[in-house]
C-alpha cells in the first residue's frame, strides 16, 4: 500500500492509518513524503524515517520555490515527472490518497498512467472558497475507491457517478489520534508552547482564500487586528504553500515578532501538541478546515472567517463571520460566553459518525478485502435516473 503525504500538515491526518498498515502482517507500507517533512532535521532526512519511526519508502522535495501560481504549477510538473518514474520500482497494489491539496495531482495522475488503482480519503467535501475543492471532486473521478468523512458526503461522491460499493462512511482518520494517545497536560502544552495557560488562548490559522485572489491581505489584516483588539494571547499556525500564503506568513510572522511575549508562531505543531492546543485553548480563530473538523471533538469553538471552507458540513460549534474586525470580535465574544460554550456540551462531532474514533481500522479493513477480492483500475460509472427536459 503506497500511502502519500504532501505535508508534515496532512500526515497528523494519516497517521494512525500509516501504523495500521505498518503494523498488519499482511500489508507492505510504502510511504511516500513531499514537501518539507524533514525541514531542519537532516538526522532523521539521512536515516529515511519519519518522527515517530515509520520507513520512508521515497521522498521528492518538490516545493515551489514561491507561492507565486507559476511557481506551484511547476512544482506540480516536477513532483509529477519524478512520481511516474519511481512507481514502476514501488509497483504498488494500490495508492492511498488524503484530501485536496494541489500536490496530490501528481501521484495521482501518475497512479492512472500506470493503471494502479487510487483509494482516495475525504472525498465528497465541499471548501468552495479555495481551488482544492475543484481538485478534491478530480481525486474523486481518478479513484476506485472512497473513504468519506460523513454520511452527506458519502451521497455526494455517490452523486458523482461513483458506484455505492466503493463508497465508504468511515469519520475522518484524523480523529482516530484523540483516542490512540495520551494528550500533553496543560503544564506540558505551556512548556512546549511557551504561553502560559492560565488566562485564554487562541488558537489561529489563516489560509489564502485561493478562489478570491487579491484578497489575503485583508483577511490576514482582519484577524490579527481582531486578535489584538481581543487582549487575548494566541498561538498560531503557518499557511499552506498555497497561492499568497507566502504573504499571509510574512504578516504573521511580523505581528507575533511585534509582542512574543504573547503570540507564538509554528511552521507545525505536530499532532499531539496540536490536540493539546485544541484541549486547553478558548477558541479558535481562522479558516482551517480543522475549525471544522478536529475543533468539534473537543467542543472547541471556532470562529471561521470568510469563505474559505463555504459548504462543508459544520457543527454547532463554528460561528461563521465576514473578514472585518468588528465582526470578528463579535463572533469571538459568542465564542467565549460560557452559556454558548454549555450549549456545546451534547454535541456530537459530524465528521466521526460512528463515535468511536476508528476511522483508519475500518479503511485497512475495506482495503483489504476489496484487494482480496481483486482490486482494478477500472471502475464503473454509476448513472442517475435521467431528468425530466421540460417542454
């Protein structure tokens, strides 16, 4: 099973799947990393491992020397030329793809040159604000099988042509982490962090909205003056390598630089400190899709700004706001009102359907038995009932 991670960002996400792999007498993991995985750590670069001991199988440090359009689309060549000529050495079963990102167009379109089949996680999704929504619904099509994180989207893939047998509701695997290890105490997290915890914290992550060129500026503007009018302190994450997320880091950096005291900034925090931050902080503040999706396990509020992540599912824990200060400080004071908070408290996550955090046990389970059964490329195209042409 060749399993591909574009980010030490998206690996958080498989990695309880990866050791599920790793871990099954009966499967080979071949684990393929891009981008930046190994930035500063040339030890762990040499030894060909990840942080927790995992085999790295080929790595391609394919990053786009910008985040300039031309730039990104030059990456994408380059990943792909090298990808299609080191899979006929890997010669795979099957390739296990996770989300959305632009980097993902490479191995999969070198997966359907050499006719090895795609198993695709987190299909289904709509984030109509970002370009990876246009990608996500493509890795679906490439696919031949699909691992959905809800029950709504299951019936969006299947909307897509893709036969209900190769369509699974299984939660999202980034979840299976809450349940698989023990989170850092909030003394461990302010040691880590260097905040302390004992008042508010936020946590922060702003994304370019990729569909709204022109714009990160202002809404990287609008939150870090929402944060600062707040008084609260808060630790932010770094943008994606998308589209002007080069821009975005620079105001950050900038802002957290002006008072270190009370913001820090990281590149990743690694899935446990990450979980940690959304145990022990107030709220959130951004458009991560994790606001969405991981926030809600721990009833952690978070304000999502503009229209980055328009049209996924949300729980009743995301307040929705406009990129404008005023705004932003309203949705964060419903965010931190202890009545909001206690309406919070029987909510269930949407993206764990089944409630138990085992989202990455059930997708071995179907690979398996779906490569038992003799897995092919070629796939079959589910029609719809025809619609009624009016006259």
């Amino acid at each position: 099973m060749c399993v591909v991670s574009t980010s030490r960002a998206d690996f958080g996400g498989l990695r309880r799947l990866l050791h599920e792999i790793h871990e099954d007498d009966e499967l080979e993991l071949q684990l393929v990393v891009m981008g930046d995985h190994w930035a500063g750590d040339p030890a762990r670069r040499s030894a060909g491992l990840t942080d927790d001991g995992l085999p790295v199988a080929l790595a391609l440090a394919t990053t786009p020397r910008d985040d300039q359009p031309a730039s990104i689309g030059e990456a994408c060549g380059e990943a792909l030329a090298r990808f299609s000529a080191a899979l006929p050495g890997l010669a795979p079963d099957v390739m296990v793809l996770l989300g959305d990102r632009f980097e993902l167009m490479a191995p999969a379109l070198a997966a359907l040159v050499h006719n090895v089949p795609i198993a695709h996680l987190h299909g289904g999704e709509l984030s109509l604000g970002a370009i990876d929504d246009s990608i996500r619904h493509a890795l679906t099509k490439l696919a031949r099988l699909h691992f959905v994180a809800t029950r709504e989207y299951a019936d969006r893939v299947r909307q897509m042509g893709e036969p209900a047998d190769s369509v699974f509701c299984v939660g999202a695997p980034a979840l299976d982490g809450i349940t698989t290890g023990a989170l850092p105490a909030v003394d461990e997290l302010e040691r880590a962090i260097g905040l302390s915890f004992a008042e508010p914290v936020l946590l922060v992550t702003v994304h370019p909205v990729t569909r709204e060129p022109g714009t990160a500026g202002t809404l990287v503007g609008a939150v870090l003056d929402a944060v600062a009018r707040s008084g609260l302190r808060a630790v932010f994450t770094r943008a994606n390598a998308d589209a002007a997320g080069m821009a975005v880091n620079a105001a950050v950096e900038a802002f957290v630089a002006g008072s270190p005291s009370r913001y820090r900034c990281f590149d990743h925090l690694g899935q446990r400190l990450y979980f940690g931050c959304l145990r022990h902080c107030a709220a959130m503040v951004g458009n991560s899709s994790s606001g969405l999706v991981e926030a809600p396990s721990f009833r952690l509020p978070a304000v999502n700004v503009g229209h980055r992540q328009d049209g996924r599912v949300r729980a009743a824990s995301v307040i929705d706001t406009a990129a404008e200060p005023a705004l932003i400080l309203a949705a964060l004071a419903r965010a931190l009102d202890p009545s909001f908070r206690a309406s919070l408290g029987t909510m269930t996550n949407p993206y764990d359907p089944h409630g138990d955090g085992q989202a990455s046990r059930r997708i071995v389970r179907e690979l398996k038995a779906a490569l038992s059964a003799g897995l092919a490329s070629r796939k079959r195209f589910a029609d719809t009932p025809p619609l009624e042409i009016s006259s």
